[in-house]
C-alpha cells in the first residue's frame, strides 16, 4: 500500500543548479523544481543515485513515506478522510 500511494524522493540542491540537473537527466531520472529539485526514484536507491552525482550539493534530503502517511493519502484518496 505503502509504495502504491506515495513516492520516495530526493530533495537536492546546488550551487551548480543547472549542471545538477544535467546530471539527473543524464541518469534519465525525472525531477520537478519547487524551490529544491525534487527527484522521484522508485526504481533506484537513493544511494546509488547520490553516489553518481558529482555536482557539490547544498541540500539533501530523502523523502520516504511512513506507513501513516500511506493511510491519511488512501483515506484522502476514498473519501474516508472527509468529515
């Protein structure tokens, strides 16, 4: 359910923003930019892509959803959480 509902995800961020995001895509990684750069990778570790990066980075954070935040996004999602 956990994995089903919610994605892991990288918040990265450099000095070097624009040759960061070069090096995501040269992985064929996908990212948003909402203030950080935000990388989803469920087919990944986020090891192995933070070994890859080259690029100094000023930011980084991993974004794993616990369970309870998989249930409050499933009763959202059904209409469960509403009062």
């Amino acid at each position: 359910m956990k994995s089903s509902l919610l994605k892991q995800e990288l918040v990265v961020d450099a000095q070097d923003k624009d040759g960061l995001i070069r090096e995501i895509t040269n992985m064929g990684l996908s990212y948003h930019v909402d203030g950080h750069i935000i990388v989803p990778y469920q087919d990944r570790t986020a090891q192995d892509i933070i070994a890859r990066l080259e690029t100094k980075l000023t930011v980084l954070k991993i974004q794993e959803p616990s369970l309870e935040d998989a249930y409050v996004e499933y009763l959202m999602r059904t209409g469960g959480g509403a009062a």
